[in-house]
C-alpha cells in the first residue's frame, strides 16, 4: 500500500545552501529507486529556511528496511545535526485519493478509485 511521509524541517540560515545540495542528491538518486513514487520539496514563503518535504512510496516495510539505509542518504544524515535549528518533524499518511488536472504531467500512480458516501457506507470493513 503507497505511504507519504510529511517532513518539515528548520534549516540553520548559515546551512541553507549546504542542506539543499545534499537533500538535492539524495532526492536525485531516490528517484532511481523501485519502490519510490514522486517527492515534492517545498519552501514556507514566510519562513525562507522552513522546508517540508512530501515523499509517496510504494511500501512503508521497504523505506524502513531498505531505502533508509540505501549509502547515498549517509552524508545527509549525518550531517542533519548540523543542519537543523530544531529535529525534523516526520508523519506518515496513506493517500486516500489524488487529482490532477486533465491533461497535466504528473505521477498518477497515487490515484486511488474515488467512491461516494453511500458506496463507502456499504463496504465491508475491512
């Protein structure tokens, strides 16, 4: 079942461009990977040095016993003691539904089948 990690994160002003250049590598090679789905980098425009991050991947089992530990995510977290104002905050949610406009580019794997109320009310628990 996909899994999306929320992580926000407080970068020290001075590390900014150094904490960008290696979530940028790690970001660059996670792409490569089998069981990744799409990760989406953003910056708070109040708060030029908060940062959150949006990853989907296909399997929560495969990015705790696998991914994590992949080397090229060594220098990056290493180095997060030194980059970070505060620890990152992480929170895992399972997609329940995605949209994208018509015709746009985009990752569809994410999309899940939309059911209504009365059709949702009638399904078994599971």
């Amino acid at each position: 079942m996909p899994v999306v990690y929320l992580i926000t994160a407080d970068v020290k002003p001075e590390q900014r461009e150094r904490f960008l250049s290696l979530l940028n590598g790690v970001l660059d090679a996670m792409r490569h990977e089998d069981t990744f789905i799409e990760a989406v980098l953003h910056e708070d425009p109040g708060t030029p040095n908060r940062f959150m991050l949006y990853e989907a991947w296909q399997s929560h089992e495969d990015v705790m016993t696998v991914q994590l530990n992949r080397p090229y995510r060594k220098p990056w977290h290493d180095a997060l003691p030194e980059l970070l104002d505060s620890p990152r905050d992480i929170s895992i949610w399972q997609p329940l539904r995605a949209d994208l406009k018509s015709g746009q580019p985009g990752n569809t794997s994410l999309n899940t089948a939309s059911i209504s109320d009365q059709e949702r009310a009638s399904a078994p628990a599971s």
